[in-house]
C-alpha cells in the first residue's frame, strides 16, 4: 500500500499549512505532526517541508498547487528564515530514527525517547553564539516540566551532534 497524499492550505501571511479533511487530521496528529485548532490540525514550516519532501503532503496557496518543496520555496522565500535548514535537519533525523516529535516552539521540539521518557530539544547551530544563562534557562524550563534537555547541535557541513544536559553541584572538598 502507498503512502498517503494530504492535502493543506498554505497561509502565507503566517507560514503555516492547514489541514481540513478530518481523516488526514486525524491520522496526522496521531503521528505527532501538527496542532489542533478547531477542527483542523495546523501544520509548522518544518513538518510541511518533511511531509512535502517525502510527497505526502500537496499544498495550495491563492490557486497555485505546490507538491514540490523547492517550488514552495522560491514563491514564499520570506517564510524560510535562516535556522531553518539546520531545524529541518534534525526534525529528519528524529523522524526517520522513528522517534516521535511535536514542534512546539521557534527551534524547539517535544520528543518522545525510544524507553518513552520525554525530552525538551532545542536545535543550535555551531558558531551561532548562546548565552550560559540562556542554557541555565531551557534546562530549569525542562526541568519543571520532568524532561531531559537535550541539545541538537548541526554543524555548518550539516552533521549532527546531540548532548543531554544535566546541572551539576559544584562540592567542596
């Protein structure tokens, strides 16, 4: 059996994709894409470019039908900004190591872990600068919400490296 086609409507002015058909929204949200509003799943740039990129997902935006990413791309250029590549390539590799991902924010996704913990991830980019006090930050934020913080960071040749952050405490001795 073939893989499934959706098919959405891309919102330029928000640069998000909206799925209606009740059976699509239904099996995508079951798989962890999207969020719910209404009756409809609300699809973010990346999972449109993963879907789009696997040709499951077909969108429309003001008549013009885009089943290939790079068209998409080239009409609606001011929508991929420049994290997006590298938020793209480890939303790809979560995916395809089967790992069950929710984007829940601006380079931040909710994972869930092969032994079913959750994680926090956040995607870096090597040579893009990160205040300690932002990481002290995201893991106190993952820490009141019992998940592993884990850091994802792409670097500029594309290769990925994944880091789990704990806090330690310092002792004298």
């Amino acid at each position: 059996m073939g893989l499934k086609t959706h098919y959405g409507l891309f919102d330029r002015g928000k640069c998000v994709v909206y799925i209606t058909g009740r059976r699509s929204v239904d099996e995508l949200d079951s798989k962890w894409f999207g969020r719910r509003e209404g009756g409809r799943l609300v699809l973010s740039l990346v999972e449109t470019a993963y879907l789009m990129l696997r040709k499951q997902l077909i969108v429309e935006c003001s008549g013009v039908e885009y089943s290939s990413l790079d068209d998409l791309m080239r009409d609606h250029y001011h929508c991929f900004k420049s994290m997006f590549w590298p938020y793209l390539t480890v939303y790809n590799d979560l995916r395809s190591r089967g790992r069950r991902v929710r984007v829940i924010g601006e380079e931040r996704f909710l994972v869930k872990h092969k032994d079913g913990s959750l994680r926090l991830l956040v995607v870096l980019e090597e040579k893009r600068l990160v205040k300690a006090s932002k990481l002290v930050e995201l893991l106190d934020q993952a820490r009141k919400n019992n998940l592993i913080l884990v850091l994802a960071i792409v670097s500029l040749q594309g290769d990925l490296t994944y880091y789990e952050v704990t806090s330690i405490e310092p002792r004298k001795t």
